[in-house]
C-alpha cells in the first residue's frame, strides 16, 4: 500500500469513527426502557456490518439444499434474564405455554422445509437460551415428528445445552435424560459462568457455584453418553 493509499485509509477510518460517536450522541439513552440502557462499561455488544439499511431485498426465494444433514435447533427462552446477555430471549419463568407454542411453529416449519429438502440428519444441536427448560413430553413430541418423517438417520448425533438450574429438579432431568437417549441425542453442554456465588447473585443467575457435582451424579446416574 503507497503512503497516500495508507494517510486515507486512515482519514476514513477516523471519519467512522467521528461518524459513530455522533450517531450515539444522538440518541437520548436516559430515555430508552431500562432494559435497554446498556453501557459498554458493564455489557458487550453485538454488531454487524454493513447495517440492516444498507442490505438490499431478496428479489428470488433462496433455493433450497437437495439435502440436510445437520439442523440447529434454536430456543429463544430462558428462566431469567442475566444481567449480562445481550442476546434477544424472553424471560418465561416456569410458564411453559410459550415454548409448547413455539415447537408447535417448529414442526410446522420443518414440514414446510421438507417439501423442498431431503432432511436426512447425522447431528441435531439444541442450543439457546435455554434448552433445557423446555418440557420432556415436548421435546419428545417434536423429535418423534422428525423420526416419523424419516428426517434422522441412524447414526444420528445430537447435543443439548443444559442450564444449571435444570439439575435442580432431578425427576424433570431423568425423564429428559430418557427423552434424549430414546432419540440418539447423546452429548450436553453445560453452562458454568462462575465458581463465585457473589457474581452469580448479582449478575441474576438462578443458580450457585455448586451445582456442577450434582450435575455430574445425574448425568452419570440416568445417562450413557459416548
């Protein structure tokens, strides 16, 4: 790169940022729900470039894949909203109606899919928000959809993210457990933010630091994992 090339490589790159700087001094923060005053002293946050504006409509449906074999799966639901998630999800507490809703949606999005598609899947990946939460005869309904359609292959592999509080209630984790296995969902992720209480308090997670021993006993007890 020449040196001219360089000097206004530089002088853009400081129009930007100028150009930012203002575009949020514009916005009155004080004046938004709380819950959307975040600061990027105490959050992160997420962008993408170029901005939503500047994108152009699609003119022509996407055409679909002959064939799928790995479908993510994703649940925009969690207990509690901690204090530093900037991911869109919705707080549902123990209400259950929304997510039985929202698989129903899912089933009827993977029939639409596969009018156009060969789903034939080797890995299924529950992640979210909070996986976990969702009920076991839900869960079970939605991938016995997918058996039923023929969609999972027989060497299926799948992973579920788990929360901590899902460990709190050791018969609602059996019966998931059970659900799992029954469908070749054989692998967990579990979130662990902190081994300090303090932190976890104040940042609203529904759980403490010591939850992963008794995490570990029920997978070992009621799940074969390989």
């Amino acid at each position: 790169m020449s040196k001219k090339a360089e000097n206004l490589d530089k002088e853009e790159h400081c129009k930007l940022i100028e150009d930012a700087k203002e575009f949020y001094d514009g916005h009155e923060i004080e004046t938004l729900p709380e819950g959307l005053r975040r600061n990027s002293m105490d959050h992160y946050y997420l962008s993408v470039y170029p901005g939503l504006q500047e994108m152009h409509p699609i003119k022509e449906h996407p055409a679909h894949s002959e064939k799928v074999s790995s479908m993510y799966v994703h649940l925009p639901f969690c207990s509690r909203i901690c204090d530093f998630c900037s991911y869109f999800v919705k707080g549902v507490g123990n209400d259950k109606k929304q997510i039985d809703s929202y698989f129903r949606l899912l089933t009827q999005e993977f029939d639409n899919h596969q009018r156009d598609t060969n789903f034939s899947l080797d890995y299924i990946y529950f992640g979210g928000g909070t996986p976990s939460l969702v009920p076991p005869k839900t869960l079970d309904a939605f991938l016995g959809h997918l058996q039923d359609k023929g969609a999972l292959s027989d060497r299926v592999l799948g992973t579920v993210e788990l929360h901590p509080e899902f460990f709190k209630n050791s018969a609602n984790a059996q019966d998931f457990f059970n659900v799992m296995k029954e469908h070749g969902i054989r692998r967990v992720s579990i979130g662990y933010q902190s081994s300090n209480d303090g932190v976890l308090e104040d940042t609203n997670r529904g759980h403490d630091a010591g939850f992963l021993q008794e995490a570990v006993r029920l997978i070992l007890d009621f799940a074969t994992f390989s």
